[in-house]
C-alpha cells in the first residue's frame, strides 16, 4: 500500500494541533492525554479544529487561554 503526503494546510492543521495540545497540557499541569480528554470534553478540540486557522497566528498565551476559556464555558473547571 503507498502511503500518500498529506496537502500543506492539513499538515499545517496538523503540526499546530500537536504542537498546541502539549503546551496547553503544560501550561495547566496535566499530562497530555488528560489534556486531551478535557479539551475533548469541554469544546477545546472542537474550537481547536474550527478555528486553528485563526488559531495559530495569534501568540501561543492567547491560544492557550482562548482554549481555557472556551472549556470553561462549557463546564470545565477554573
């Protein structure tokens, strides 16, 4: 089976996404898979994926606390 390259935004979507998802992990003392699950379950991934676009050329405290906000309103905690 030939593995097939992946077109430039979605690597770009990719990269910022992997890149992202551990800083924030490090940033609000989890590890990264619990960073994940609560990003999961809070809208985090959701407005992650949405929005990464934007996202990612904004500096990485901003996307960070954008990320915290957005799960707080959706029943994360403070």
């Amino acid at each position: 089976m030939e593995a097939t390259a992946l077109d430039k935004q979605t690597s770009d979507k990719v990269s910022f996404i992997t890149f992202i998802v551990p800083e924030f992990a490090a940033a609000y003392k989890m590890n990264v898979q619990k960073a994940y699950l609560y990003l999961k379950k809070h809208g985090g991934w959701d407005y992650l994926n949405q929005h990464w676009w934007a996202l990612h050329t904004d500096s990485k405290y901003q996307v960070l606390r954008d990320l915290y906000e957005v799960c707080i309103e959706n029943g994360g905690m403070r």
